[in-house]
C-alpha cells in the first residue's frame, strides 16, 4: 500500500491503518499482533507465492475480510485470487475512492471487484456473459435496489434502512456501476428480474 493510499485511508471516518510491512515474511506475525478486520494484500508484496500468501491467510483467519490489489497486468489471475479465499480485487489505477468503496463493501460481508475487472472474472468463471455480477453487492446495495425496484425514491428508503439520503445515494450509485446500470429504471429492471 502507497503512502497516499494509507494516507487517504486515514483520513476517512472508521478506517484505521493498523499496520503496513514490505516483506510477506513479517505478514503472520503483524496479523496475530494487529488482528485486523481487514487485510489489504498488494501482490507486488506478496509476490509469485501471492495464492499462497493469500490461501494461508484465509485459512487462518476465516473472518477477516480479504482485498487485493495489484497492477492492471495482473488483472488474469482475478478469479484464482477471488476463489483462493479473497473478498476483493482492485487495481492500483482504480481512484482512492474505488478503494474504500471496496474496503466498505467488504466490511459490510460483501464482496468487491473493480468495476475494470467484472467482465474478467465472469467471462474467467465460464458464467454466462450476459450474467450481472449480482454477488458482487453488499447486503445494503443489494437492499436499496430492491426497495428501488419497489418504487421507493432515496429518501423513503433512508428513513426505512435508517441510514442518512447521502448514504442510501452512494449505495445506489455503487450498484449502478456494479451492474452496469446507467439508468435508474435499467437497476428497477434488473431488480424485478432478480431480487423480486
């Protein structure tokens, strides 16, 4: 992770950088020291043996949440490192802000893959091409576009989840973009097709 990853990382309401190592051998002994809710696994680190790495880590640490990040010429093993144990796969082009959407979503019990890389892992798991990424969604974007499918506008369904017009905004705006939706009636569509 780069000075301005973690930088922006702290900067950010809840997230709190716990530690950061430069070599893959001092990775068990700062994660039983740290014991953090997420690890953010750069594969430049982690190097050849990076399914390894990440395997050893899941089987360790079951519940801790899993994201990698790489360079965009790393992009062919998103499927392997989703099925080896991680929760998510971002590239290093994506914006700061991609990151912590993927940090969140991850948080949240989700799943998260960088929008650039969907269509690679669903066309690398031999999953119909035309299949929307719907596993890729938090429980929450998942409960907004339902309750948008419904009819509900982003206010009703603030005082229903109880979560504040901006939060319920971005939920939508990130399953927009998830789904590939650019429209709210494209999301409705797809909600009554798969959730209703």
């Amino acid at each position: 992770m780069g000075y301005a990853l973690q930088h922006f990382l702290e900067s950010e309401s809840g997230v709190y950088v716990c530690g950061k190592i430069y070599v893959v051998d001092t990775l068990a002994r700062e994660l039983r020291a740290h014991k953090p809710d997420l690890l953010i696994l750069d594969c430049a680190i982690a190097g050849k043996d990076g399914l390894t790495v990440l395997a050893r880590v899941r089987s360790m640490y079951p519940n801790m949440g899993l994201l990698v990040l790489s360079e965009r010429d790393q992009c062919a093993q998103a499927s392997m490192i989703l099925r080896a144990g991680a929760d998510g796969y971002v590239i290093k082009e994506d914006s700061m802000q991609e990151i912590v959407w993927a940090i969140r979503c991850i948080l949240d019990g989700g799943q998260y893959v960088s929008p650039t890389l969907a269509h690679l892992v669903i066309d690398a798991s031999g999953a119909d091409k035309d299949m929307r990424p719907l596993s890729l969604l938090s429980d929450h974007e998942r409960e907004v576009g339902i309750l948008l499918a419904r009819g509900y506008d982003t206010r009703e369904i603030a005082s229903i989840i109880r979560r504040s017009v901006k939060t319920v905004e971005t939920y939508y705006a990130r399953t927009k973009k998830k789904l590939g939706c650019k429209s709210l009636r494209e999301l409705r569509q797809i909600a009554r097709d798969e959730w209703l």
